[in-house]
C-alpha cells in the first residue's frame, strides 16, 4: 500500500498540470457522484453570522480580506494512498497482551505489555452508546461491555493523502485526514449558548460569537490542545515542523488575532463533498468513547464525523453522516458522541520525504 502510495503521488504532479491546464477544477472530477446532501443544499455558510448581541465587534472580526479555502481553484480532493504520522489508540489489545500488562504508566503516560513491548491506553470504564449498547462489537468481532476495563494498542494513524494546487495549477499542498474516527467529542463543550429572542440565533455566552462559529469551538481547542498533545508526543522538531499552520481566516469571518493558527483542523462541508469517500469506520477505541456507530448490516462500523462549517440553524454544525451523504442542516452542538476525524497539512516536499522514508523501511 505504502509503494503504491509512492507512485501515485509521484504521478499526480503531472496529472494536475494537465487540469490546470485545460481548466478542469477539483471538484470536476467526477469523484462525488452519489453524495447526498441533506437540507439546504448550498453549504450553508450562513451570511450573518459576524453579529454580536449588542453591537459591537470582536478582535479579528474586521477581516474582509480574509480568503475562504474552499474559494482557491484547483484543491483536488481525491484519494492519492496513505502516509503514517504521529500515534493514537485504536485497536482492541489482543487477551494475551493485556494479561502481561504492566500496572502503572510509564514516562509516555501509556501502559507497556511484555507480551509485545508495545504500548496501550487503558478506559477504565468503558462508555457504550446507550441505545446500541448490546449490538456494538469491536473489530474483532466480540461483544463490547458498557462499563469494563479495555486496553488499546497505541498505532501509527493512518492518513488519507488529498493535494491541492495554488492558482497558477502547481502542486502546492498536502491534506491528511485520519483514515478512521479516532475519538469522538462535542462542538461546543461544556460552554453554555443562549438564544437572543431579538434574532432567534444561539449565542456563546462567553465571547458573544454564533454559538456554531469554529473559531472559538471547543473542538478546535481539542483538537489542537488534548489531541495534538497525544497523537504527536514523539514526533522529533524536524517532524512536527511538517506540520503547516492553518489560519483559521481561511475558513472563518469572526476570530481572535490572537488565536488564529491551527495545526489540526475539521474539514469544511465544501471539501468534505469532495471526498472520493466519505464514511470512515470507528476505531475500537472510539467505539469505547460513546462515539456512535451504525449497526445496519450495510453500514455497520461508520460513524458521524463533524465538519467545521455551521449547520442551518446557530446551534447545529455540519457532519458527515455514516451513509455516504454531508449533512447541511448539521447536528446539535453538545453532542458528545459525534465523531472527530482530524484533518492537518504538510507541504509536498515534506509529504514525500514521509513516503520515501516509509518505502526504505519495507
């Protein structure tokens, strides 16, 4: 998979000048046929949502410059094969692993098991989605238990390899996004929103901001605070500078100066309908997070996964659902067993260092 990963990357650059040249933009491609889209079907950016209750602005909230990415030509959101980068839990741990686990953590905060020397995260107490509580299984097939002690072995993640071209039709960016859920958490948190009856909107009560607005989301700061800090720990400087910053500018009209770099991201509506793919399986660590999955037969697994673009109404916000179709009119905001699966970027130099590195290894 990693060799063919090489050689379609290695091969796309051409591809793209040819699209550059002839004028054919990504989301030509014919790559989202059979996506369907639920509620309003225009993406659903909704055009007032820089109001403050009360008047007034925010810091950053002048920023008629700023440029949605979803508005630059040429981002091609099709599948070009997979790199590994940084670790999470996902597997199930195997009974013969967990039965020579060690006690305590070691300086990684993670469990060995002299069975593999690898390394697991322990759930103390399992968290099952409570409606499919007995029909939830891990990959494995075995039946999960709400409220038991499971291990999972800490993996590399698995990225899905997307590229983009800048607007004179060169290859300029890598996207990754995890191949799987990872883990699952809510929009907003535990922030409280109230509605203005003078607009029917949602506001957070803490910034006065659109309760759905991604810039101050509870999930950004997961993402780039909980999640960063445990999916990148052993990355060397070298590693984790492939990592290029997002401004949240790009995809946001309201934000704070002062906090608007990003390393991990939840793709917009606009590139989700540009997936070749949209359901991702729900890892068997997730799975114990209460994230919720499918149980039907012909999707059992997928989950939901947010999207960084707000619903039709203030306190909802878009999501990928489990049968291939980007929701518009969005899930409630405190919903905490909404999947999350992370999106970052590299440039293409450093994308391919990682693939060439992979290809020597095997």
């Amino acid at each position: 998979m990693k060799k063919t990963a090489l050689i379609l990357i290695c091969c796309i650059a051409a591809m793209f000048c040819f699209n550059a040249c002839s004028g054919i933009s990504g989301n030509e491609s014919g790559k989202t046929d059979g996506i369907r889209q639920e509620g309003n079907s225009n993406g659903t950016f909704l055009p007032g949502e820089t109001a403050v209750p009360g008047g007034g602005t925010l810091p950053g909230q002048d920023n008629d410059s700023a440029q949605n990415a979803d508005d630059i030509p040429g981002i091609i959101f099709e599948d070009f094969g997979y790199i590994e980068f940084g670790y999470y839990p996902q597997t199930l741990a195997e009974k013969d692993a967990v039965e020579q686990m060690s006690q305590t953590t070691d300086k990684t905060g993670y469990y060995v098991s002299s069975y593999d020397n690898e390394h697991y995260a322990r759930i103390a107490v399992a968290d099952v989605y409570s409606l499919y509580e007995d029909e939830y299984e891990f990959s494995d097939e075995s039946i999960i238990k709400d409220r038991e002690t499971y291990y999972f072995k800490v993996e590399p993640i698995k990225w899905r390899v997307f590229a983009q071209l800048d607007l004179t039709g060169d290859f300029k960016t890598i996207y990754l996004v995890s191949e799987v859920i990872l883990d699952s958490t809510a929009f907003l948190g535990e922030t409280e929103y109230l509605e203005d009856p003078t607009d029917g909107n949602f506001y957070n009560v803490e910034n006065g901001v659109l309760a759905n607005n991604w810039a101050y989301s509870a999930l950004r700061e997961w993402m780039n605070g909980e999640f960063y800090d445990k999916a990148f720990a052993e990355l060397t400087d070298e590693q984790e500078a492939m990592i290029i910053e997002r401004d949240v500018s790009e995809v946001c009209d309201v934000y704070d100066e002062n906090n608007s770099k990003e390393k991990v991201f939840a793709l917009s509506y606009e590139q989700a309908e540009k997936l070749v793919m949209l359901n991702a399986i729900v890892s068997d660590y997730a799975r114990c997070r209460g994230t919720w999955m499918s149980v039907y037969p012909e999707f059992y697994g997928n989950g939901r996964w947010w999207l960084s673009t707000p619903g039709d109404k203030s306190y909802r916000a878009c999501y990928v659902s489990d049968h291939t179709s980007v929701s518009a009119s969005g899930e409630s905001l405190g919903s905490t067993f909404m999947g999350v699966r992370p999106a970052i970027m590299m440039t293409v130099d450093d994308a391919f260092e990682i693939l060439q590195d992979e290809e020597e290894e095997e």
